[in-house]
C-alpha cells in the first residue's frame, strides 16, 4: 500500500469516531505494520491519532488517541 492510501485508511478511521479532519500525517511502516500518526499542528499537544494498519489487507488493528 502507498502512503496515500494508508492515510486515506487512517482518515476514514478518524472521521468514523466522529474527529474533525487532523491536518499533518506521517507514515511509519515497520513490516506488515504501518503506524499512521495524524494530528493537528494548531495544538501544541494533544488532539491526534495514531492508527495502526494491516498493510496487506488495510484492516485498522487499533486507534489509538494522542494526549
């Protein structure tokens, strides 16, 4: 899966819990793991999302929120 697409996951995710839309992503993929970290950069802390996706089947394992 490209980055777009593992953002376009993590996105559908966030908005799925009812979150405004988080402006900054970055991708980390490690293996068959990739760990999208969404947040926003008009708060200092806090607000965002890190979300953990299957790369070979795009199933979200976990949403985990940023403090």
């Amino acid at each position: 899966m490209t980055d777009a697409e593992l953002i376009a996951i993590a996105r559908a995710a966030e908005s799925g819990r009812g979150r405004p839309a988080a402006l900054d992503a970055e991708v980390c993929t490690r293996g068959p793991i990739a760990e999208v970290l969404l947040s926003d950069p008009r708060y200092a802390r806090g607000g965002g999302l890190l979300v953990v996706i299957d790369t070979a089947t795009g199933i979200v394992l976990r949403v985990v929120p940023q403090l």
